[in-house]
C-alpha cells in the first residue's frame, strides 16, 4: 500500500497487479494523467460501495500525454473507490493523479480550429440530436470525455444562436447500464404526444442508439427546461430487434399528414423506416437501399429530408472503397409516410462532399424557415483517432444549408455554407491588381476566407497552391479535360501520422464560362465549395505554420482571374 498523501489519495496495490484509490473530497475533479495510445483500462468508480459506472480509461502508465477532469462535484464528502485492474505501482499516473477544484489545460493548442465548432476537450465523433428551441441551436456530439480517442460514448452538448459562436454546457447523458449512448436525433414534442411536458416549456425528446457487447437498440429521453438536463425514459429501450448487430443512429421527425413520428435507422446494409404516434412503441414500415449505392461498409447515420415534392435520403457509408473511405451519400426519391422510392438507379452513386473529412452528415430539426441546414464530423475513420492535436481530436465541418437542383435533366444536392458564416468576415485583404500578379499573401495566422472566380480561357490545367515557407503546401486544381476539379494534400505539412493521409481528392466540374471557389482555411482544415455548392472537398491539413500565400499556377495555356478577395475571420 502506498499513499498519495499530499491529496489524501490512498492507493492500494495487489499482487495481482490490480490497483484502486480511495478518498473523500470536497474538491471538484479527480484529474487522471492519460497516456494517449496507452493500454484501455476499465476503470470501476463506486460511490459508499456502490458502482455508479465503469469507464475505459488510458491511465498513464509509462508517460502523460495530457489530462482529463473526472468530476466529483456530485460526489462531495462521500466515499469514493476507484478499482483498476491492469495497473500496478510502477505506473506514473499513480505518482501524479490529484484533486483539485481546477483543471487547467492549454486550450489554444496549435490545430485548434478558430471558427470550427470543436469539444473543450476529449474526443469528438458524429453531430447529435440538432435541434433547433426557443432561438437556440442545439448540437450534441459523440464524446469521450475520458480520453482523445474513440471511447465511452456519451452525449456532449453546446448551444448557438448564430450557427459559429458555440458555449459549452455539461455532457447530457452518459452511458448506462443499457449500453453506451451512440448517435441519434432529437425533435421539439409539439403536440406533447409522449405525455412527458410538465411545464410552459415544449418537451425535447432525444433519441439514441444504445451499444453494449454486440447489441444495439434505441432509446429516448427527454428535457422540459430547453435542453439543460435530461431524463431518460423508464421504458427504455423503446426499439430493439434480434439478431441484428447494426440497428443504429435513429433520426426521427414529425410527418403531419399522418399525425405520426418516422424514425430512419441504419441496419447494416440498408436503412429502415418506422413510425410512432407516442414516440415510446415503434411499428416497421419498411427498408430501402439493399441494393442502392455504395455497399462497401456498413450504412450509418441517415436522415430523411423534404425538399417540396421531393424527398432527399442521406446515409453515411464508411469504408467506401476509393479514396474517401468515410463518406455521405444521398438518394433523391419519394416518401408518402410508409416507404421511401428512389429515383436514382440501383447502380448511380452521389456523394455530398469528395473530400476526405466530412462525415455522418445530418440535419437541424424545426430550424427556422424550414432551412436545411447540416452538420458532418470533419474527420475521417482511417485516422481520426491518431491526428496530431493533444487535448482535444476532431472539429466539425461548417454548418451547411442544402438545396436539391437539377442539372442536365438530373438532380443535384448542393451544399454551401450557412448565410451567418458571413458575419464573422473582417476587412477583406488588399489584393493588388490580379489580372498581372499570380502570388498574393493571406493573412498569417492560419483563419481565412477566400473568394475566386476564375475564367479558365484557353487553359485546361490550372489552380493555385496554398503555401508556406516550409514549402508545404495544398494544391487547388482544374483539370478541365478531365472535367475534375481536386484539392491534393500529399505535401500539406504532417501526414505520416497515418498512410492514408497523404491524399488527392477529386470531384466532378459541370462546364461553365468561369467558375467561382469559395475556400475557408481554418488552421488544420480547408473547405472548398465549387460554383455554388455543385461541389465541395473537405479536408483537415496539419501544416507545421500557417499557409501564407496563395500561389497561381498554369500548365498549360493563360487563364483569367475576374474576382479574388481574401477575408480574415473573426
Ligand atoms: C458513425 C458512427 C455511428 C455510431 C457512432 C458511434 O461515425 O459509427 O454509426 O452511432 O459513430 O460513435
């Protein structure tokens, strides 16, 4: 036995390896010393002897990368038991692990986006339960708060009213003795038909898959004070069914003609429709896309939207098999409250971004004007959890709105970003005479905007790189032989963390006299949306400074540049 007496830890060691700390407290955290790739450790946390959770923790053993808080706050002057087994006296986290009322960690850390919604810190997976009530937008995000990389699913949550300042609030709902808490929606209960409003605020009703050794199944829960806390439902799980491994990420909304709610699950390699008029009992109506699109994964996160007469199915697939590997593509169809018909053919195949980093894509419920706006997770599963940031891993992508077109007789989901990106814009950068000059700087800190159009002439190959005096640097091409436009990230800064990384990403140009690009940069990621939104490429960069100059480029003939402003944001 030893004893960490400065914090009034006891710490206990067996023969067997097995370690548990014990104390009373009347600080604030327990701060755990983690070692990012260390072992996973499940971790035991009792309270007067009685288990309240389990977590998987990567307890420092051999070095501290970075710290996480557990928060006692709940717990003050009880006694607190904490058991792991796998950890023995050697391990440094026994040495450092401390109680403290603070915890204080380097949030500017060098890749942390500036106008990129990201978690505090700890890792961060899929966009929530979007919702929007009472002026605020809701976003609820896949968290661990344990670690930076993927663990102990729970729900963390923040709240905007423009869609680009976000505030932190505490984690909504943690994992339970159903399971850890997976992707899922969340709707405004207008009509209070689940029975749970207790107040003059509309109940929000939350719905999640809940993961546990193999099984997944749905469960709801629900807040009457706008979000702040929430209670799960006594009946949980409300959707469950045997023999299927994936059953996952219900989006739920309300379809009026039928007085009903519709969930959309994904379920392996299709997805599934039910509906519900309490939102507690669940009947099937039926599944589509067995044999429509992109197979070479699972199929997640789906969600069903109406655009007029048309209904717009989006689906996440990971593991495509080219170079994208986590990507969402939509079908463009009808619904008439039973089954989902598409339009498309069985074989077509469309993608709402071509980058590598935008992923489990889907929308605001009850946003104001029926606006589709969106949400991805701007990272991709071949590497999320080994990106070079520290206290935090992933940001996600700007709030988009979609629009469904149609171009050459066929229809097209654009994507582009929400109107209130705009208001962050300070001074455009003075860019002198474009039409002599092919380099021009940006600001240097890495947060900028830029807006081009540009008239290829009698060029077919041209682009610009975006650089820095590490000659790093990010291609932005045309290829107009090809139809393609690609953005090319293989020289971009740090990319051996993962072999995957090292990529060109490549969507396709629909023929036009000039061709406007709109490209955010924010320290470890660019956005680019082509013409509007008829394309867009999203992916993270890791430059080891920030890109300073925008460098014209031609490899064939000249080309005309008709418009080039850079903003900083703010
Ligand atoms: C998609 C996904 C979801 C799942 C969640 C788990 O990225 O795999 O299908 O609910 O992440 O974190």
């Amino acid at each position: 036995m030893s004893c960490n007496t400065m914090q009034d830890i006891s710490i206990q060691t067996n023969e067997n390896g097995n370690t548990s700390l014990q104390f009373k407290t009347s600080q604030r955290y327990l701060l755990l010393p983690i070692e990012d790739t260390g072992d996973e450790l499940q971790t035991e946390l009792f309270v007067d002897d009685k288990l309240v959770n389990s977590y998987v923790i990567r307890l420092a053993k051999n070095k501290i990368d970075y710290w996480v808080p557990l928060d006692l706050s709940q717990w003050q002057g009880k006694a607190i038991k904490i058991e792991i087994p796998g950890l023995n006296e050697s391990a440094v986290c026994l040495k450092e692990i401390k109680l403290s009322n603070n915890f204080d960690f380097d949030f500017d850390e060098k890749y942390r986006p500036a106008y990129h919604f990201t978690p505090p810190y700890g890792w961060m997976n899929d966009p929530n339960g979007m919702v929007y009530y009472g002026g605020e937008y809701h976003l609820f995000y896949q968290y661990n708060p344990y670690g930076t990389r993927w663990q102990n699913m729970s729900w963390g949550h923040a709240v905007s009213t423009d869609l680009t300042h976000w505030q932190h609030l505490p984690v909504a709902l943690y994992p339970d003795s159903l399971g850890t808490i997976f992707s899922g929606s969340a709707v405004v209960d207008e009509t209070n038909s689940a029975g749970f409003q207790t107040g003059g605020e509309k109940t929000l009703l939350a719905f999640y898959t809940q993961a546990e050794r193999g099984g997944q199944w749905q469960s709801l829960a629900y807040s009457n004070d706008k979000g702040r806390t929430w209670t799960k439902y006594a009946g949980n799980p409300v959707l469950k069914k045997a023999n299927t491994p994936d059953f996952r990420d219900p989006k739920v909304f309300w379809y009026a003609p039928a007085n009903k709610w519709i969930m959309v699950l994904a379920v392996g390699n299709h997805a599934e429709i039910y509906s519900s008029a309490n939102a507690k009992e669940w009947t099937f109506e039926s599944g589509f896309g067995a044999n429509y699109g992109s197979h070479d994964g699972v199929w997640e996160c789906p969600d069903l939207l109406q655009f007029g007469e048309k209904w717009v199915l989006l689906i996440s697939n990971d593991r495509v098999a080219n170079v994208r590997h986590s990507a969402t593509q939509y079908f463009v169809g009808s619904f008439d409250g039973h089954t989902f018909t598409c339009d498309f053919s069985p074989t077509e195949q469309h993608w709402l971004d071509y980058g590598k980093d935008h992923y489990a894509t889907v929308s605001w419920a009850n946003a104001p004007d029926d606006r589709k706006i969106v949400l991805a997770w701007m990272s991709n599963w071949q590497y999320a959890n080994d990106v070079p940031t520290k206290n935090f891993r992933s940001a996600m992508a700007l709030p988009r709105y979609l629009t469904l077109a149609q171009e050459n007789g066929k229809y097209l989901v654009k994507s582009y970003p929400v109107e209130e990106i705009q208001a962050r814009r300070g001074k455009a950068g003075n860019v002198p005479d474009f039409n002599t000059n092919r380099i021009f700087d940006v600001p240097t800190n890495g947060i900028f905007e830029i807006l081009l159009e540009i008239e290829a002439q009698a060029a077919q190959q041209f682009g610009f790189n975006l650089k820095n005096s590490k000659n790093e640097s990010v291609e932005f091409a045309f290829d107009l032989q090809k139809n393609e436009f690609s953005v090319d990230r293989a020289k971009s800064g740090i990319v051996n963390f993962n072999a995957t990384f090292a990529t060109k990403s490549v969507a396709p140009v629909l023929a036009k006299p000039a061709h406007t690009l709109r490209v955010f940069v924010d320290k470890s990621s660019v956005e680019a949306f082509l013409d509007g939104g008829e394309a867009a490429i999203t992916n993270l960069v890791f430059p080891n400074e920030p890109y300073k100059q925008i460098e014209f480029f031609t490899k064939d003939n000249q080309f005309k540049i008709n418009d080039l402003k850079i903003f900083k944001i703010e």
